[in-house]
C-alpha cells in the first residue's frame, strides 16, 4: 500500500475497527468462551470479561503517547519486541504481524507451557538498515505497541510528521521502552514496570482478566522465588552479566544490572552485580568492551553470556563454554573453571518469558530442582 494513500482509506479503516473484535489465536490455546462469544466488558478501558465484545469507545492512557481512543477492540497489532508480544500471548492474542527484530522473539519458552506456541514465520522485521514507513502501510495494523520516540531516537529516519502520519492515516501508537533505562530519550517521562506496561495493553485488548490472574500468579510466584534466595547477601553469587557474540567470543559487551525489563530476574533473584564495584561501564554508556584479562581480575562466580538464547543449553556448552575451558586465559575463570557459565537470558521479556527464564536462572544460580510456577496454570489463563 502506498503512503500516499487517500484518505477514504483512514475512513475504510475506522468503520472496519469499529466493527472487530479479538481474535483468539489459532496458534494458542483456546482463547474464547465454550459458545464463541466474549463477555461484556466496560467502556473505560478497565473491562474484566473476554474482550470479544465491548459496548462503545474506550480510553487507555500511557506516557508518552498519552490519552488513546478506541472505537472498539483492536485486533491485528504491530509490536515493539518481545515483551509486548509475550503480554500478547499472555493475553491470549493473536500475535504481533511484525516485530523489531524476530530473532530475538524467542518463541521457544512457550515449549514450556503445555498447549501454547507461536508461529513466527509469517512475522515481520521492522527493523533491516532502519525502519521503512512504507511498511507500516503494508502492515495495516489497527494499533502499533511502539513507542514512538523509540522509532526517532534508535536511528535517523523518522520525526514528529512521520509519527502524525502513520498515527493518522493508519493506526496510534501506544507504548513505552520498558525493557532499558539507559536511553537518554526517556529521561523525561515514566518508565513502567513489567506489570504496570502488562495492565495497560489488558485494557487497550480489554483483557483485564487475565492481566488480573497473571498478576496474582505472579504475587505467588514471588514468593516461590524469596525462598530460595539466601537471606545473607554474601551468600548470593556474584555475577557478571555480558553479550557474547559468536561461539568463540574473544570479548564482551557488559551490562550492569539495573532497572527495566530486561534485568528483572536478576534483580528477583537478589544475585550481587560483579561489575558493579570495578572500573567498567554499562556498554550503553560509551560501547566498551570487557577482554578476558580484564574478566580474570574481576573473576565473578557466574558468567551470564546474552546473545545465545537460540540455541540449547547443550549447544551453548558444546560450543561456547568448551571454547572458553580450552581458552588460556578463559579456562583460569572461576566460573569456567566450576561450570558456572549459563546463557543469560533475552533483552526482551514479557509476563510468560519472566516466568520462564526466572525459574531457569533460579537452577543456575542457587541449583534449584523444583519448579517454581505451574506451568498448567499458565496454560489456563492463556486459554481464558
């Protein structure tokens, strides 16, 4: 479709929002009552029941794109990341027609959960050497999960009448970069919290139940997860997490651990940050690199390598920790030298991914054995 589409087309649009629902995923478990149809929800946004239906125009509000208006339920989306695709999932959505980048969408957590999966083949990248506007027009969603100062700021390309223009002639946006803090656009307006950012899609899908189980699943598994944590910091490992890029990573890209999504089992979990106290930066704050040498003075009791979640933890040992255990300086690390070099965990998660990779790191780190959420409870709410 083209960007310079008229305006009949805008027209065309809102009359066919307001007359859709959602559409359970055929992908997931079921996602709609016994006799198809939802239960009725309110018009302010905050409705309890199933989504398919609602009685009139609703709002949601979310910094930094403020107040949005719905005529009805949105129903195909466009997200930022998998965070916001996993809250759809959550939520009992179809997914997302595009996402940031679909390879760090790491749809195989959901094997996890029995009768949930995601089909991410007919899924689109909005990002490849920037972000074309043109595919905002072939995707054709009724709502965009982006925040839009993330569109403007992560590259050049995109302004203010770029926004207005897709806002305008095809879909709003609504949403927040929740997963770093260390962007310098975001400084002055609210980040949200994991569940804060789940609420809020729940309302824009009108799926507040299901928001409301998550959270209360979530309560619990908090305190599943405080029990196993040392109650004596110094008990508690001293990790250091980095992006390790290849099978045979020469040097790191490291993270200290913060707030947003991204680190949130980590921070649950209560594990000591080994960067924390040394002389090395967030690779956000001017893209420096940690060699082994410099790791080897640090010499944490965990190394959490980001950039290998696709692959298993056997292929991540036979590849990446078999590279650093022949290593000459490698193989002197700690956490070599006991086996405790894990995959550390995506950029990107959402409510089912927390879950998932919390319980995981909880086994790497305090060797865990027993499950630490039901898994057949997860698989209820989805199905609604």
């Amino acid at each position: 479709m083209s960007m310079e589409a008229d305006e009949s087309k805008t027209v065309t649009r809102r009359r066919f929002i307001a007359g859709s629902g959602v559409a359970g995923a055929a992908l997931l478990a079921g996602c709609t009552d016994g006799n198809g149809e939802g239960k009725q929800t309110s018009t302010d946004g905050t409705g309890t029941g199933d989504g398919t239906t609602q009685s009139g125009p609703y709002s949601v509000s979310m910094e930094p794109v403020g107040k949005v208006e719905f005529e009805s339920v949105p129903k195909t989306w466009v997200a930022n990341n998998g965070s916001w695709a996993d809250m759809g999932v959550a939520l009992g959505l179809e997914p997302p027609k595009a996402v940031w980048l679909t390879s760090r969408y790491h749809t195989q957590y959901y094997d996890d959960i029995p009768g949930v999966s995601v089909d991410k083949s007919g899924m689109r990248d909005l990002s490849s050497d920037g972000v074309n506007k043109e595919l905002f027009y072939e995707l054709d969603a009724d709502i965009h999960v982006i925040d839009p100062n993330f569109l403007m700021n992560r590259f050049d390309g995109w302004n203010q009448s770029d926004i207005d223009e897709i806002k305008k002639k095809v879909a709003p946006f609504f949403g927040n970069s929740i997963f770093s803090h260390s962007y310098d656009f975001h400084k002055d307006y609210k980040y949200y919290s994991l569940y804060e950012a789940f609420e809020k899609l729940s309302k824009v899908f009108q799926r507040t139940d299901r928001y409301e189980k998550f959270a209360s699943l979530h309560d619990e598994f908090e305190s599943n997860v405080e029990s196993v944590v040392p109650k004596k910091k110094e008990d508690r490992p001293e990790v250091a997490i980095m992006w390790a890029t290849g099978n045979q990573p020469k040097s790191f890209l490291p993270y200290l651990i913060g707030e947003g999504t991204s680190f949130k089992q980590w921070r649950s979990l209560k594990v000591r940050d080994a960067l924390a106290n040394t002389s090395v930066q967030d690779f956000h704050a001017n893209r420096g690199k940690v060699d082994y040498e410099t790791l080897l003075e640090i010499d944490p009791d965990v190394l959490l390598l980001r950039g290998h979640e696709q692959q298993s933890a056997k292929e991540f040992q036979n590849t990446v920790v078999s590279f650093m255990k022949d290593h000459n300086v490698a193989s002197k690390l700690t956490a070599v030298k006991n086996g405790d070099v894990y995959r550390g965990g995506p950029l990107y998660q959402g409510p089912i991914t927390n879950l998932v990779i919390t319980d995981r790191a909880a086994k790497q780190v305090y060797d865990v054995s027993e499950p630490l959420f039901d898994r057949e409870k997860v698989a209820d709410i989805v199905s609604g």
